[in-house]
C-alpha cells in the first residue's frame, strides 16, 4: 500500500514508503514528520513552519515559480 504525504510548502506528494532510499528531505515538528520535495521547500518550512501548516501546499508558485504560460 502506497501512503503519500504532500509537501506542506508547495504541495507536491511524496511516497513515504521510498522516502527514504531516494533521499527525500524530512523534518520532525511538534512530533510529526513532514516531508519535502527539495531542499529549498525543507529550508521554508524550517523558517516558519507554522505559515505552512496553516495552507499546506498553496505556495507553490512562490516556491518553484508559476511554470509555463
């Protein structure tokens, strides 16, 4: 069974089940692991996690740009 976590700071999923060996970035806080796409969205989170907990994933424009028009 596949359990996937979304990045709290730009949305993306992750499958927790691989986390691990692909070396996904991971924080502890307040005793829940949290998982990231890159090292970049780890660092926000780090910053001020509490500003993504209250919008998991809606700042992924601001994190990795709008993509193509």
């Amino acid at each position: 069974m596949t359990v996937v976590a979304v990045d709290p700071v730009c949305g993306m999923t992750i499958d927790e089940s691989t986390a691990e060996e692909m070396g996904v970035e991971t924080v502890v806080y307040r005793g829940t692991t949290y998982y990231f796409c890159c090292p970049y969205c780890r660092k926000q989170f780090e910053r001020d996690p509490e500003k993504y907990l209250q919008a998991p994933g809606a700042h992924h424009d601001e994190t990795h740009g709008a993509g193509p028009a």
